[in-house]
C-alpha cells in the first residue's frame, strides 16, 4: 500500500506501508492490504504506521480526512 499523510504546510510521511492505525471519529480502525474504500473523518489521536521494513511510526494528529481506493491511501490533517 502507498500511503501519503498531508498537511497544509508539508507532507509529513510518504512511502509504501503494511498496516496503518487511524483515530476514526467513530473510532479506531486498521487499513490492511486490499482494504474496501473508504473515506472517514478523522478525530485527534494518533496515527500508527508500520513501513514495508517493519519500522513503526507515530503521528499526532488533531484531525481530518482519510481516503484509501486500490491500495493508495490519502491523509489530510490539520496538523501533525
């Protein structure tokens, strides 16, 4: 999966993942290989990303919007 998290000043992460943890605002949920589409709102929390090496890392976000179609997933936040 391709995974792009954006803010209005930078993007912030942008490269291949396996797993991406997300603050829905209906709570929490996992994006895994070949997930449905989606778009969701996002509250503040923190998003979890794990790379294609395994490497985990962490985003605190205040907000926004996720999209994932065919695998390309899209995070705009507030900030991060």
């Amino acid at each position: 999966m391709y995974l792009e998290i954006i803010t209005p000043v930078k993007k912030v992460f942008e490269g291949d993942v396996t797993l991406v943890q997300l603050p829905g605002s209906k709570g929490s949920f996992t994006l895994l290989k070949n997930h449905a589409p989606i778009i969701s709102t996002l509250d503040k929390g923190t998003i979890r990303v794990v790379d294609t090496l395994g490497k985990e890392h962490f985003f605190n976000v205040s907000g926004g919007v996720v999209e994932n179609l065919e695998n390309k997933i899209i995070v705009l936040v507030e900030s991060a």
